[in-house]
C-alpha cells in the first residue's frame, strides 16, 4: 500500500505541472495568430463505421466523450480498490474526507445558484465550481516538498476521489439528455454480461474490455452521458484472484493506465478545452451571473465549504486533525480544492451544450481565473504556514 499511494502522489504530482503547461499553450494558440489551426483541429471530423453503426464527432468530443470515459475508469478502479482496501474502507479514515468534499459540493453550489436563480439556463451550470482537480492540487502540494505533512497530502487525495464519485452521480442524474430505449436495453446487458464475467470469477481482461466497448458505444448512443460507460466498467473488474493471489486484474489496469491518463489524456483534454479567447471576454461579461458564480464558487465556495465542514467535525469529536496539520495548513489545503480546473471544463461541456459556450467564452474563462486564483493563493498561504519537514514517510 505505501508505494501505491507513493506512486499515485507522485503521478498526479508531476501530472498537474504538465497541466499547467497545456493549459498555457492552448491559452497562446487560441490568442495568437496559430488560433485557427487550433480550432481547425480541435472541429476535424473524426468517423468510425462499422456496418449500419457510425459514429461521427469533431476531434473535440472524441477527445470529451471517449478519451475522458477512460479518465472515468480509472476513477471507478481508484473508488472501488479505495472503498475494498484503502482509505474509504475504514470509517474512521472517510468521516473528515467525507464531510470535507460533501461541503466543498454544497457551498460552491449555494453561491452559484444564489447569482443564477432565475435563469433556467444559466443555473443547469450550478455543478461546474463543485469540482476538484486532484492532478493540479497535487501539483501545487509537490512544489512545496517536504513542507506539507503527508497526512494533509492523503486528506486531499481522499476527499478529491470522494469528489469525483459526487461528480460521476451529479453527472448521472442531472446531465443526461433524452433517452433512446433500444441503446439503454443493449447498454443494460452489457452491463448485466459483465456481471456475469465478475460473478464467475473471470480473470481475462480483454473479455471485460471488449464488453465494455459494447457498453461505452451504446451509452453514448443512449443519451447517458458516454463516460459513466468508463464507471460501470471499472465496478465490474475484480480485485482479487483466488487462482493467482498476486495477480489483481485491477490493480494490474489501475498501474497501467495511471502514466496515460495522467500525462497524456488529462493534459489533451486541458489543451482542447482551456484554449479560450480573452480578445471575445470583456469585464462585462465576467461580471455576468454565470462567470460570478463559478468564480466564488470555485475560490469562496470550495475553501469555505471544505474547512467549515471539516472544522466542525473535530470540534463536535467526530474525528481528529490530519497528524502534523494546523487550523492554518488544514485551511489552505481547502483552497487548493478550488482548483476546479479540468473537472470543472468537462462540466461545463456537459451544462453548455457540449462545449458550445453562450457566454462568450466567460464561463470557461471563470473556471481557469476560480482555478489559478486558488491554486496562487493556496500555495503562498502553505509556504506561509508550514515548515520544511525532516523524516516524513507514508506508512501504510
């Protein structure tokens, strides 16, 4: 276990930098001369057919649509190896996690509403500033060192998975378009097939893959959004294997998708999202209710909610500190959950009509200004408050 999380720290660590980098390299494209070989790219039509099946998207929504649902199987692998063996399997470990993310969804989601209500339109973005990008805050902690007790470090690690498990519902339940019924029946037994794999302790995961290819197109053509495809089928890979006990077929995919997703799928997706125009934004624009919203949301609404709700569970004795945190560090850890980042673009494609902005751009805009505000100020509070510590290791 200790060089598991080791590993995924030192992943997401060093993945979030190079966030920060495709970030900024979209950002020149898109206000440079290069911007319409960007967007040329980005809208290329891309089409697979197969029989009577085609599926025809631009570049952009290939990238959305399938390359973020193996983002989303390696969340579902990371949730269900967490809940069986890791830190959501001891309750004692969840309840300041828990109530931390739990309250960094419901205040960022109060302040958006509170600027959008009224405007159907504008309040289907409320889930946008409830969001935490583990790679970029996990990037930010790495530039400090030693400084951050590890401790702190796992609280984040854990309330982010926690995080994205609240964003695969929300997603489910709040983004899904009109339904087609002979996608959903064929999606249904694809899913029940992978039952079946798991229940008869099937250990090949190509069978697990090819159905979950079944699975993933007729999601997509069922109005669900395609990436809880990724989910689905990341609960149906087993753990264990009795036959072969040093063999785990999740943990197996768990280490071989990590360097992919973290180095070349998340960046990919920040590089075709974050590419947004500042000559299109004016002030006006992000003094509109929706960019607001995200905004103090994203830098209020997170930081507040993470440690007010955290702060109360160890006062009422529900749990105790992180070991080695202050009030000060377990404070400015919870700005770094403001980080909404790249979870907070992908929502925003699903609120706005598949990336298609009808705020000018303000929106995408306000979840890197609500991101990057955060991260600045997160990082000079850690550098403020914490010392270079001697010794630190992460036990199991």
């Amino acid at each position: 276990m200790p060089n598991l999380i080791q590993s995924f720290i030192k992943h997401e660590s060093s993945g979030g930098i190079l966030l920060i980098f495709a970030t900024l390299l979209a950002m020149l494209m898109a206000n440079s001369f290069l911007d319409q070989y960007y967007q040329a790219v980005l809208y290329l039509p891309v089409e697979v057919r197969v029989g009577d099946l085609q599926l025809a998207k631009p570049l952009l929504l290939w990238i959305n649509d399938g390359l973020m649902a193996v983002f989303f199987f390696l969340v579902g692998l990371e949730v269900k190896r967490e809940v069986l063996t890791g830190q959501l399997s001891k309750p004692e470990q969840i309840v300041l996690p828990g109530l931390a993310a739990f309250g960094g969804m419901v205040v960022p989601a109060v302040i958006y509403l509170f600027f959008t209500y009224g405007d159907s339109t504008a309040m289907r973005g409320w889930a946008i500033p409830t969001a935490t990008d583990i790679a970029f805050a996990l990037g930010i902690l790495s530039l400090l060192g030693l400084r951050v007790p590890v401790s702190l470090k796992l609280f984040l690690m854990t309330l982010a998975i926690i995080d994205d498990l609240g964003a695969i519902l929300i997603i489910a339940l709040f983004y899904t378009a009109e339904l087609s019924l002979e996608s959903l029946v064929i999606a249904s037994i694809a899913v029940a097939t992978l039952i079946a794999l798991n229940r008869f302790g099937v250990m090949r995961l190509a069978a697990y893959i090819l159905v979950g290819i079944v699975l993933w197109v007729s999601v997509l053509k069922s109005g669900v959004h395609a990436t809880l495809a990724g989910v689905v089928l990341a609960f149906a890979i087993p753990l264990e294997n009795r036959d072969q006990p040093e063999f785990s077929p999740l943990k197996t995919l768990e280490r071989a998708l990590h360097p992919w997703v973290v180095f070349m799928i998340l960046p990919l997706f920040a590089y075709a999202n974050a590419g947004v125009s500042l000559g299109g934004v004016s002030t006006e624009d992000m003094a509109e209710p929706v960019p607001l919203g995200i905004m103090l949301g994203l830098f209020f609404g997170k930081q507040w909610g993470v440690f007010l709700f955290s702060a109360a569970a160890i006062l009422l004795g529900w749990c105790s500190k992180p070991e080695g945190s202050t009030w000060l560090s377990l404070y400015a850890v919870s700005v770094l959950t403001g980080i909404g980042f790249t979870m907070s673009l992908f929502i925003d494609t699903l609120a706005f009509d598949e990336g298609v902005s009808l705020f000018n751009s303000a929106d995408k805009l306000a979840v890197l200004t609500g991101s990057f505000v955060s991260a600045i100020f997160g990082y000079l509070l850690l550098l403020i408050v914490t010392k270079p510590q001697n010794g630190h290791k992460i036990t199991d």
